[in-house]
C-alpha cells in the first residue's frame, strides 16, 4: 500500500510540475518556468529519489515546451535537477529549515548552469545564469510559502 502511496504521489506531483513547466518566466531562457515550484514541494511529501524524479519530468516538460533549445543537454539538466530536489528533500527531512532554500537557489540557480561553461562557453554560461537565477528564487519563494501550508494538510490528513 505504501509503494502504491509513494508513486500515486510522485505522479500528482510530476502532474504538477508539468502543468508549472507551461506557465514561463520571461527571463530570456526558454526553458525557465515554474517546473520546480512543485517538486520542491513535493519534498515535503515523497521520500528524496522521488522527489527528484518529479522534478526532472517536470524539466522535461518544460524543454519540450519550450522547443527543447538546448537539444540533449536537457537530459544532462534534467539529472541536475533531480540531484537538487533529492538534495533539496534530504534537507527537509533533516530539518534544516534554512539550509534547504539557500541549497536549492545556489544549487539550481548557480551551479546547475555551471556544466555549460565548459560544454558550450563562457557567455553561455553568463548569459542564462542571471535568468536561471531569477526563475530559481521565484520558484523558491512559491514553494516556501506553500510549504507549510501544503505540510499540515497533509498532516491533518495522516492523523484521520
């Protein structure tokens, strides 16, 4: 019944973060929208691997709406995006309520870019950092104010 629980989850939240992936951040990268905004959510929720799977279906969804621009790359994001959520969700677990949101914005929002230094250039990497960035806290600042609230629900809903 639990694995049952687990997957159900992790769809409603992949569900989620697709629906986020067509809602774009005008910052220049077509790729940026609020994807993540429910998988950091979902941390709250599922166990960290799952929680990393909704967040890289949930980046896929977003490449493929945007046109996939940067071709294969988005399988190397996507696995860049499921290591931040799953580090992301390791945090939440151990409690370090702080932590986890400076994590996610320097994980995603800074270093996720930093592999296209080197594979494409330099002024790639300067170009989409500043967007990738920005797109990062407000999807940050969502989930953080949906966090608690999405944490009692479902809190409430475990006690009946």
């Amino acid at each position: 019944m639990m694995k049952l629980r687990i997957i159900t989850l992790t769809a409603m939240v992949s569900a989620l973060c697709a629906v986020g992936a067509m809602i774009k951040i005008p910052v220049g990268v077509t790729s940026a929208a609020l994807d993540s905004a429910p998988a950091f959510l979902g941390a709250a929720l599922l166990p960290a691997p799952a929680a990393g799977i909704a967040a890289a279906i949930g980046h896929i969804v977003s490449a493929g709406v945007g046109g996939f621009p940067y071709g294969p790359f988005h399988i190397l994001i996507a696995i860049e995006m499921f290591l931040v959520v799953w580090g992301f969700a390791k945090l939440h677990q151990n409690k370090h309520q702080i932590l986890k949101w400076v994590y996610a914005i320097i994980a995603n929002g800074i270093l996720s870019p930093l592999p296209f230094y080197w594979l494409i250039s330099p002024e790639m990497f300067y170009g989409v950092t500043p967007g990738i960035l920005i797109a990062t806290i407000i999807n940050v600042v969502i989930a953080g104010i949906c966090m608690p609230i999405v944490s009692k629900a479902f809190a409430r809903r475990e006690a009946h």
